[in-house]
C-alpha cells in the first residue's frame, strides 16, 4: 500500500482522538504538519465535515509556504490576505478550502503576472482573470498566490533570471522542471496538496515526472474555452494522488461538459479493468535512446500492467520521419520571436537581455522561422502528429518515458547558455510529451520510477482523445497495487 495512504490514515487518527476537538485552540504549527501530506480530497473531506476549517487549512498551508519556499523557491506573490478572506465566504465547490498556487503564466485579478520575466516588472495588476484560471478557481480551491515558470514558459526547467531557480525537493540541486516547476514544487514540498499546471509541450507532465507527481494533461478541446481550436496548450493541474486528479477533472468536467467526447464522471478506484491493448516504446520520436534509469522504469512498468492482466507488447512510435522534436522547435522559436516583436512594439524600441533573456532573444532572432519555413514545420509536426494518432488504432494506450533522464542539475537550462548548448540539451531531454500536443490526445506522467540515486521517475501514459477515462483508471490501478513509488522527499 504506498505510504501516502498511511499518512492519510494518520490524519483521520489524529483529528479523531481530540486534535479537532478544540480547533479555535489547536496549535497553527501542529495543523501545519499534521496536514502537509494530506491530499485535496482529505484537506477538502475534513473542511466539509467541519473537523477543520477552511480558514485553518489556509494558515497551515501559508505557514508551510513560508517555511519551505526559502528552500525551494516556488512562490513568485504571495495573496494571503485575500486567501483568508475568500477562506471566510460561504462554501462553493468540492474543493472548498483547499489552499492553491496558480501557474505565473496567466493573469490572475489583483495580480501582476510576471510570466517570469524582468520585462513585466513594470506591469499593472490585472483587472480580471483569465477563462482558465475562473475554471479553476470555481472548484472551490482557495489562492494563496503565484507560482514560478520560465520566462514564457520556453523551457522544460524553472531557473529564470528574474527569480532564481526553482529547486526540485527531492534533491534541491536537482531541477524541478519546467514549465510548471513552481506549483510540482509546492506539491511535492508538502507546502499544498494541488496546484494550476499549463501544459503546450510537456508542462504538467516534465515538471511531475521530475518531483514525482501525477500531471494529467487534459485532450484539446475537452475543458474552457481557453483550450479549444488548434492552441497547443490545456490548463489542468499536479498531485500527489489519482484521487484527487480524478476528482478535479470530473469538477472541470461538470461546469464544462464537452461535445464531441464521452463524458468521463467521477473515476474511483476498481478492483478490475478490462484487458487493454498497450503498446510501450524506451526511445523518443527521433529514434534516440532514454537513459538506463528510465529505461528500466518503462520496462519493469509494462510488466507490472502485463501482471495486471493487459496485453502488453513493444511498439514504435508510427512516424514515417525523424525530424518531429527539430520540427517542433522551429514552432517554439517563433513563440519567442512573437514575444520579443511585442514587446518591441509596446516599449517602442529594441528589447535588451537585460529585459528578456538572452535564451529568449536568441532563439526568436537565430530560428523563429520566416513564413514561409514557419509553415513547413506546422505542416510537418501536424502530419505526423495525424501519423501518431494512428498508433491508438493498435494500442488502446502507449506508455513511454516523460523525459530521457532524471531531473537535471540546477543551471542545465540556465536562460544565460549558448543558444546550440540550450538547443541541444533540450532535443536530447524532451522527445517523449510534445507530439501528444501536436496531435491533440490526453496523456498522464504517472510517478512509477525511482531511479538509483532516488530520483522520481515519472512513466507517461498516453491514450486517444477523449480516452481520460482509460488513463485515470489505468493510474487509480497502478497506484492500488503498489507500483508507485508511494514516498514523499523527507
């Protein structure tokens, strides 16, 4: 049984036997610890129940925060006077209560998105919300405040120049990943149970698979309208449970049922599934080779789900060309150029380094494509992101890597690097999470690896659009019969 179940146990034990008796006297620190390694579902069960209150889970999470984000610098701003006043509204949603960060990349009212950058320093607060973060926040989930990203969200790592490097609690020399870093983070600290995660090429599940979370990203078109059409990027969120990952996505589904795909419900915990079809590959879209470590945790992973009574084989990616990650990137760059052009435009005059970073600049000026090149690469990664998504044909679902290996040092991203060195290192680190974008399809990084010198490993599972169910059920399975590594960094 992993040890996160435990834990659980020790909390329902503990407000059982008088430390919820008296809560207006109960000590902050005590609840504090007591509920650094309860879940959203448990922080949002004991709210309702009324053992605790939504005030009470708010200042325990705001003391935790202040106690170890000096060790792994995962806030960017903080909103604590709000968060205890929206902690005393009346009860709204299922998650009513439970402390949050939401990802620095969108504008949250009464706050200065910084987007991780020194550009935006001189940013007014925003007037409203973006569509994503009201879905969000609709689920009851109180903020506390901002959480760290790359500049732009460019990179797999959170180490920008404006804020420093966000650091990984499992070891805090390691990366914690990008581009959602600072709320897997907060997450895995123990600081708060769930946290806002963006995803446009791996962002919720590169940063779970290095702090080892759950980071489900959602299929295209399935939540807001922020989600729809042919962007990229869904908005969706990290945990340390398949509960409570299945839990918010039926309140997201709920407010916005989508047409087109079968709705999923509420996902629980069954003692069968039915025999699936599931293909898994080690190597990324490019043909290179994963490291042994992770290798290794796809591989004991396809024989625990065989154990589990599906069909596994060895499979391939399905694409008729190996350029797909040099394709992608060509698309990224242009991101970049479009945000350097903007910013060109409001500031009137040329951005510096000292205002963007050099990573940022570089690749808009050195690969953000002409037109013409622009619409190659779209062609190119859209074709063989079809190519891919005949894979689901054979294989109900596809399991691989989320990343080639386990998390990096910090500064292997740094935004300061040459240019080739950056390009490089990400080509070799990211091959495994983007075509699931391109092709529009849901995927999961599920934390069933623990490498030798016990690093999270995080295996993705990827199914058709619209198959959330299958991959829910497939997490709940695996979590149940011990195959997650069930440790929280100590």
């Amino acid at each position: 049984m992993p040890a996160h179940y435990d834990r659980r146990s020790f909390i329902r034990l503990a407000t059982a036997t008088g430390l919820s008796a008296c809560s207006s006297i109960r000590p902050s620190t005590q609840l504090a610890a007591d509920l650094r390694w309860a879940d959203a579902t448990e922080t949002a069960d004991l709210i309702a129940s009324r053992q605790i209150s939504a005030r009470e889970a708010v200042d325990a999470a705001i003391a935790r925060i202040e106690r170890l984000n000096p060790a792994y610098n995962f806030l960017v701003a903080a909103d604590f006077d709000r968060a205890r006043i929206a902690a005393a509204a009346p009860p709204q949603g299922p998650f009513f209560g439970v402390p949050t960060l939401v990802k620095d990349l969108n504008d949250v009212a009464g706050l200065v998105s910084r987007r991780g950058s020194r550009v935006t320093k001189f940013k007014q607060r925003a007037s409203a919300s973006d569509e994503p973060i009201i879905d969000y926040l609709a689920t009851g989930v109180i903020l506390l405040g901002t959480s760290a990203t790359p500049e732009y969200g460019l990179l797999p790592d959170t180490d920008p120049v404006a804020f420093g490097a966000t650091r990984n609690p499992w070891n805090p020399r390691r990366s914690a990943g990008g581009s959602s870093g600072g709320s897997a983070a907060a997450v895995a600290s123990g600081a708060i149970p769930i946290a806002h995660a963006s995803d446009g090429g791996g962002s919720i599940r590169m940063p779970a698979s290095c702090c080892g979370l759950m980071g489900l990203k959602p299929s295209r078109g399935r939540f807001s309208k922020g989600n729809y059409g042919r962007d990229l990027g869904v908005d969706f969120c990290v945990t340390r449970t398949a509960r409570d990952s299945a839990a918010m996505f039926a309140a997201f589904e709920q407010r916005f049922p989508a047409p087109g795909y079968p709705p999923v419900g509420l996902v629980t915990p069954r003692d069968r599934l039915p025999a699936r079809k599931i293909g898994f590959v080690t190597h990324d879209v490019e043909g290179k080779a994963c490291s042994p470590d992770v290798a290794e945790a796809v591989r004991r992973t396809a024989a625990g789900l065989a154990n589990l009574g599906h069909e596994v084989e060895e499979t391939d990616w399905g694409l008729s060309r190996s350029d797909f990650t040099e394709q992608f990137l060509v698309l990224w760059a242009g991101l970049a150029k479009n945000i350097a052009d903007d910013w060109a435009k409001q500031l009137g005059r040329t951005v510096t380094s000292g205002e963007l970073e050099p990573f940022t600049l570089e690749l808009g000026a050195k690969l953000g494509a002409s037109p013409d090149r622009a619409e190659a690469a779209k062609t190119a990664v859209e074709a063989l992101g079809h190519e891919y998504l005949r894979l689901f044909h054979r294989h109900e679902v596809v399991i691989s890597p989320v990343l080639a290996t386990t998390p990096p040092p910090i500064g292997w991203f740094s935004p300061t690097q040459h240019l080739e060195t950056m390009i490089d290192r990400i080509a070799r680190y990211v091959g495994y999470t983007p075509i699931n974008n391109v092709a529009g399809n849901c995927a999961v990084s599920v934390p069933l690896g623990l490498s030798r010198d016990r690093l999270p490993i995080g295996v993705q599972f990827a199914s058709a659009a619209g198959q959330e169910r299958v991959l829910l059920e497939l997490a709940f399975q695996t979590e149940m019969a011990g195959m997650w590594i069930g440790r929280v960094p100590m």
